[in-house]
C-alpha cells in the first residue's frame, strides 16, 4: 500500500520560499510519475506540478517560473521548491503518485502539509 507523507510547509510572508518533501513507501518509486497538488480553503484540489519517470516535469500556469519540481529516487523523496510565494498560495499541498497519460492521482492522500502566505 503507498503511504505518502508530506513535510517543509509553514507560514510565511509573500516573497518567500519554502521546499515541501515527499516521502514515499510502498511503491517502486523509480518507475512513477510523482505529482504535487494543492486544495485552498474552498476549493478543488488541483495538481500544479508534476515529474515523470524521465524527469520531465509540467507546471499548472498559475506557478510556472515560480514552483520547481525535483525527485530523488534513491530517498523516494519528491520535492516542491516553491520561491516568490503568493498569498494565493496558501493551501494545504499534497503529492501522489500521477497515472501517465490521464494525469489522474493513484495512491490514498497523506495528511498535506499546510502553506500559508501572509501579505
């Protein structure tokens, strides 16, 4: 069973930066698409960053040049650099691992890590 647990999420203030962590259990980690997702208070999930096998990665346009993907698959560890932070941003933040091509979430959600951006 993948178990996915999410880390590195805090308060901030606009402008800032933070690096969320991944770490997943269960799955040959290698072979899979990782995503991260976001759920704002109110709102849908929506997955704004997302890394292949390959490491080729795809953003949400709402934080294109501002998110960075990154996976290292020896720790089973997906990362999500996030730099010039938004007040919009805040949200709790959650990986799973990405069906190719849907781009559909496979794995049970961990418990988030919440980011919040102050103005």
């Amino acid at each position: 069973q993948v178990q996915l647990v999410e880390s590195g999420g805090g308060l901030v203030q606009a402008g800032g930066s933070l690096r969320l962590s991944c770490a997943a259990s269960g799955i040959i980690f290698s072979i899979n698409a990782m995503g991260w997702y976001r759920q704002a208070p109110g709102k849908q999930r929506e997955l704004v960053a997302s890394i292949t096998r390959a490491y080729t990665t795809n953003y949400a346009d709402s934080v294109k040049g501002r998110f960075t993907i990154s996976r290292d698959n020896a720790k089973k560890t997906v990362y999500l650099q996030i730099d010039s932070l938004k007040p919009e941003d805040t949200a709790v933040y959650y990986c799973n691992v990405v069906a190719i091509p849907t781009m559909r979430p496979i794995g049970s959600w961990g418990q988030g890590t919440q980011v919040t951006v102050s103005s």
